[in-house]
C-alpha cells in the first residue's frame, strides 16, 4: 500500500424493495464505516411535500473482515535496559489489547520479532519447528491469555547495538508469514541506527511487498525520524508509512494513532441530484472513531412520483478517505379525480296542442326561474316554450 492517497473504500448501496439494515463499509485502511437510513423505510407513500429523513451513521464501531495483519517489531538495544525493554512490551500490550483483538480493527493475525546488533522472531505459533513469530491475536491454547501475549511477555532482552537492518529483515520474514491483504508493520526503536551502512536498508525496503508498510516508532530522548545512514523516516517514506515521536510513556498513545478513524460529514441527495449537506447531528461531527452519531434531515419539497433518497457518510483512517451510502425510496401518487353524480336528462313532455301565443304574452311555466325543466331552442328560432326568437 504504498500509494493511498487516492484510495477510496467502494460505496455501497442499499435501495428500494424491502427494508434492510445498516450499510457497513470499510474505510480504506481497513476501518469500519455505516451508515442506516430508519424512516421512510422503502418504498413509503408520501403527500407532496417536504419529508424528513432520519437514521444513523458510525465509523470503527462494527466488526469488519478480518483482512488486516500486524507485525510488531521491538527494539531490544543495550540503551534501553531491562526496564526500558519492559516499557517497550507494556505499550504494544495496550495497543494489542484495544486495537489487534477489537473486531472493529478487523486484524486477523500478527507477527512479533525483535533486533539488537542481531535480529530474532519469537515463535508464537504451536507448530513444532516454526521460526517466524506469527499467530492469531485469539485464545488458542485455552490458557485464557491470547497467543500473542504469551510470546510478547516472553520475549527476552537482547541487549547490543542498534541495527534497523536486522530488524527490517526480521519484518520482512514475519510479515510475509502473516495473513491478511494489508500488512503493517509497527518498527519502535529508541535509537538510530548504528551499525553498517544503508545500502542493504534501501535493498530490503525495495523488495518489500506492496502490501507492506512499515510504521515507525521513535520514542526516548535518543530517538528521532531522521538521522543515521538509515532513518526511520526513511523506512516509513520508503513503504507508505509514517514515523512519529513519542515518549517511553505516551509510546501507547502514539500507536493508537496509527488506527485512528474520523467520521467527517453527513450528506443527502434526492433523485441522484447534487450532494446537499446533512447539519442536524447529535454529536456534531467530525468525531474521532469509535463513534456513532444521529442524524435528521427534511428534503426539498417532492412531487408525484418516485424519489430515491440517498444519504452518505464520509470519513477516513490512516489510509485515506472513504464513504458508504445508504438509500431508500418514497412515492407520491398522483391525485384522484372523483367524478360527481351523473345526470340523465327525461324526455321532454309532449306540450298540449294550444293555439299560436300572442307577442308579448307570459312565458311557459317551464321557463320560469326554478323548474328544472330546460327550454329547447330548435335550429328554426322559436323556442318550445312560445315567443319568437330573432333569427
């Protein structure tokens, strides 16, 4: 993964038909991202108008695939002494504790290994014969402490100089044993490199595979990025990752860092128009993963039809930025027109024979306001009724 920043987790999409739960994606570091419209649920009958739509989203509080590997790799050198090594092992069991066995993390397997002026993988795995210190994060062995663990407290002091080569090539051996389609590799060192020069880091790191990145640690009043004819920015620049500083006592914290997720904003769009800005959001985001927030929006006013409702969570991890999308679908019908009652018309009666009736005589009494009778007036100009009607 040496290239990320363009990387974006696919955007799925749940829409119509019945009603379904939440849409879980993965950010592109591996992190988990939802988003779950509640109300309308599918294919709801509206009136014309406004509607609101409400529901969730939440970023690294799901469980996601297990796809990701972590390899840990322990600077054992002379300047950190017993005490300081034991730092060292607290603050990757802190990290390991919340992070490699929190489903949410989706790490499904992970390395330890350890480097002084030599390298060594600790073998964790209940295989005879094994040399690379690979396992899963899980109870295995029923002795009710993870594997992990186990190997991590047994893991001796080396004592020595300090050699990023020999603890990049015990990284580069543990990590291709490891599982997963993302491979990081956390290299924590208190020091610089001191022995030998480059020239064999730089090979190393170019035959990494792409799915390695190596994450560097500089923590102690020795440490830094750079410095050295091998730096530990150098390592991290050179496979995608980052180098940070820290102290023996935030040195946990530091980790931390390097899963850490954000869920930035909360957008809406309406028949697969323009992205419009969801605000109403208790808490109001960004917030920092885990968490889960809810969100009420009203639509533009909708007319008769269907109208896809569609609303999206953006976020990101270490990698970059992702967003899942989540849709339902609401119909206005179109009004019915109720036909009034039907009229038929009686057959006028047959008029008694009478004489002609004189100019200026009182009308009919069909044609007086009030009788429902309606006087004819055929093409010749003289009404039914008498009187005559210029042509």
């Amino acid at each position: 993964m040496r290239r990320f920043g363009a990387a974006v987790a696919a955007v799925l999409v749940v829409a119509g038909g019945a009603p379904a739960g939440a849409v879980d994606g993965t950010l592109p570091g591996g992190i988990g991202i939802a988003v779950d419209i509640e109300a309308p649920l599918p294919d709801t009958v509206i009136p014309k108008g406004s509607t609101t739509v409400v529901g969730t989203a939440s970023v690294g509080t799901g469980a996601v695939p297990p796809t990701t590997s972590v390899t840990y790799v322990l600077d054992g050198s002379g300047s950190l002494t017993d005490a300081g090594f034991a730092q060292e092992k607290a603050a990757v069991e802190r990290f390991h504790r919340e992070y490699a066995l929190n489903p949410a993390y989706g790490i499904g397997s992970v390395g330890l290994a350890t480097f002084a002026t030599d390298g060594r993988s600790i073998d964790v795995d209940s295989a005879p014969g094994t040399q690379l210190a690979v396992a899963p994060a899980a109870d295995n062995d029923g002795s009710g402490t993870p594997d992990f663990l186990e190997a991590l407290g047994a893991m001796p002091y080396l004592d020595g100089s300090t050699n990023f080569i020999a603890g990049l090539q015990r990284a580069a051996e543990v990590s291709a044993a490891t599982t997963g389609t993302r491979k990081l590799v956390l290299f924590l060192s208190d020091g610089r490199h001191n022995v030998g020069t480059g020239g064999e880091a730089e090979r190393m790191l170019a035959d990494l595979p792409e799915a390695v990145d190596i994450h560097t640690f500089g923590f102690g009043p020795d440490a830094s990025c750079q410095g050295g004819s091998v730096s530990l920015e150098r390592i991290a620049l050179a496979t995608g990752g980052t180098c940070s500083m820290s102290g023996f006592a935030d040195l946990g914290e530091a980790l931390s860092r390097l899963l850490a997720s954000e869920l930035h904003h909360l957008t809406l769009t309406v028949d697969g128009g323009p992205e419009l800005p969801i605000t109403d959001i208790t808490p109001a985001l960004p917030q920092p993963g885990p968490k889960q927030v809810r969100y009420t929006v009203r639509t533009p006013p909708l007319d008769v039809g269907n109208h896809p409702l569609c609303v999206t969570a953006h976020g990101s991890d270490y990698a970059g930025p992702g967003k899942v999308t989540d849709c339902t679908n609401v119909i206005i019908l179109a009004p019915t027109t109720t036909p009034g009652p039907t009229t038929t018309a009686s057959p006028p009666a047959a008029a008694p024979p009478t004489s002609a009736t004189s100019p200026g005589a009182p009308p009919p009494a069909a044609a007086l306001p009030g009788n429902s009778q309606v006087s004819a007036i055929p093409r010749g100009g003289v009404a039914t009724g008498g009187g005559t009607v210029a042509p």
